[in-house]
C-alpha cells in the first residue's frame, strides 16, 4: 500500500473520482426527467453510489481512538468548516431574498436551509458518533457491521423511511449510511492486486445493468424507492467500480493520478463551495447550449472540469498565503 505521510494515494484517487461526479451530477440533477431520458440514466446511476462511496471511504481511514478524540477532531475536521459555510450561505439566502428561512426549516433539513445543502457533513458527524459509540460497546467491528445491517432491515420492515429523513439536523440518515462506514472499517486492508482491472470492468458493467434495469431514484439517505437491497446493490456495485479503478490509476498514469490525489484532498473543501458560485451559472449559461445531448453532455463535462479546476486553485493560493503569513510573522 502506497503511503505517504499516513496518507494513502487511491483513496485520495477515489475521492477525486467521487467528488468529479458529485459535481457532474448536481448539473445532471437540472437535465433529467421524472419521465425518464438519457440524463435520467446518467443522474441516477452517479446518485446510486456516489456518496455511500465518500462513507465507505472514511471508514477505511477511520483511526481506533477514544471518543474524546474523536470529538475533538470533528470539531476541528467537519462540524467547524460546515458551520462557516452555513453561516455564508444563510447570509447568502438572505441576501438574494428570494426565500424565508425559519428555524424550523433549518432543524428539519428543509430544502431551502442550509442543512439540506450540506446534509453529507452533518450525517458523516453523526454516523462517525455513531459508530465510535457502539464500537466501545461491542468492542467488535463485525458486530458494529451486523447492528448496521440489521438498523436497515428493522426500517425497511416497519417503513419509517420518510420519518427519519426528517430527523433533526439529518441524524436520521444515519440509519441508512452507517453501513457504508462499518463495512469501510471491516475492509479497510481492501486491495484488489492484480485483479483490479478485471473487478472495475465487471462492477461497472453490473452497476450500469442493474441500473437499466431498476432506474427509480436513489435518494442521498438511499431506500427511496422500496427495493432496499437493489438499491444497496447498486451503491456497492458503485462503490466497488472506483475503488478499481481508483488503484488502477495508481499504478499505470502517474500524470492522472497526481491531479486526482490533489482533487480528492481537496473534495471536502469542493463539496462545501461548488454549488455556491457555479450552480446558478451553469443553469444560466446552458440555455446558450444547442438542445443536443452531445452538445448539452461536453458543456457538462467542461463545466465540471472548469468548477473543480477554479476551487482548486483557489485552495492553492489560499494555502500558499497562510504559508506567507506563517513565515512573516516574527
């Protein structure tokens, strides 16, 4: 396994892949139809994995430590840049004046809080809890696994899925990611060798069957529709795609991976700005786009590439004047 620094280079591969489609599928998210088109093929398979992928991912990383370190490091790694970027986009909200934002919408993750927006941040805070949680109480990471599980299959079952999407602060999502984590931890060894190729190009090809098969929408906490094992299927199935593909590259296109390593240790940082500044440009500018697929899907794509590429530089400058600040100071 390739380490640097405790970090290790794939999986930061495999987040620069994953956060390339979370970008790339927010602008889907304006194409598709409920009726069904080429885009809701697109928008629906990239929603079936990728961001169960971003918890499986975290579980890999996931460090055994005491619940007080825990605490300290999510103050510092999620809840404290999520609620700087809360605070901005409220101010933000309020400023269009285009809507109200009650507390109530804020609480209950409403559509036009900021809550909803960064749903991901405050459900992998709570699933990361979670977690730690029953791990000091099993003292089993397979047991955390199989209590995972049987929290979805207890839901499924009794049909609460609506009532724990609108959980306070998006802790009911934790329901249906927590086995995402789990499973991350028991893997966390994971390493196709030198069957990586031949795993990606199966998973993909099951991934995108399954898809023609089952296209109904996956919603983020996953189970909107009621094929709940489909639905996990295929966010394995996704998961899995990458994963191949992520440590392929790693070992065949060092010029790839090298931007794709700087991507994924930047995701967390893309995630929280991308939809602030580029959204709304993308929906505007696409009405200038001839109404042709391939035209509408090149635009996408150079889109996505232009969003990630504008942050990322931002991230570097930003990086390099606190190293100026750091250096002036006497």
């Amino acid at each position: 396994m390739t380490v640097n620094k405790s970090r290790i280079y794939w999986i930061d591969i495999a987040k620069g892949i994953g956060i390339f489609l979370v970008v790339f599928g927010h602008y889907t998210q304006t194409l598709y139809s409920e009726d069904g088109n080429r885009w809701s093929f697109i928008f629906y398979w990239i929603y079936s994995f990728h961001m169960p992928l971003f918890f499986f991912l975290s579980g890999i990383v996931a460090k055994n430590e005491t619940f007080t370190i825990l605490i300290h490091k999510l103050k510092k790694g999620i809840l404290f840049p999520t609620l700087i970027f809360s605070v901005i986009y409220t101010l933000y909200k309020l400023c269009l004046g285009n809507e109200i934002i009650y507390w109530s919408d804020i609480i209950f993750c409403k559509s036009n809080s900021f809550i909803h927006l960064y749903w991901f941040m405050w459900t992998m805070l709570w699933v990361k809890l979670v977690y730690q949680l029953l791990y000091d109480l099993l003292k089993k990471e397979h047991l955390v696994l199989v209590v995972s599980i049987v929290l979805v299959v207890i839901s499924s079952f009794i049909d609460n899925h609506n009532f724990l999407l609108r959980l306070p602060l998006c802790t009911g999502n934790v329901c249906y990611t927590l086995p995402f984590y789990a499973c991350g931890v028991v893997l966390k060894n994971l390493r196709t060798n030198h069957l990586r190729s031949i795993i990606s190009v199966l998973c993909l090809m099951l991934s995108l069957l399954t898809n023609i098969i089952w296209l109904d929408g996956v919603s983020y906490a996953l189970l909107s529709s009621h094929h709940w094992t489909v639905d996990y299927l295929k966010a394995f199935l996704g998961i899995f795609t990458v994963i191949g593909l992520a440590q392929h590259i790693e070992t065949k296109m060092s010029t790839i991976t090298n931007r794709l390593e700087k991507i994924g240790q930047e995701s967390l940082y893309i995630y929280l700005i991308h939809g602030f500044f580029f959204w709304g440009l993308y929906k505007k500018l696409l009405q200038y786009i001839p109404d042709n697929f391939y035209f509408i899907l090149l635009f996408t794509l150079l889109f996505t590439i232009l969003t990630i590429t504008i942050i990322h530089i931002a991230m570097s400058l930003f990086q390099k004047f606190k190293e100026f600040i750091r250096a002036t100071q006497f």
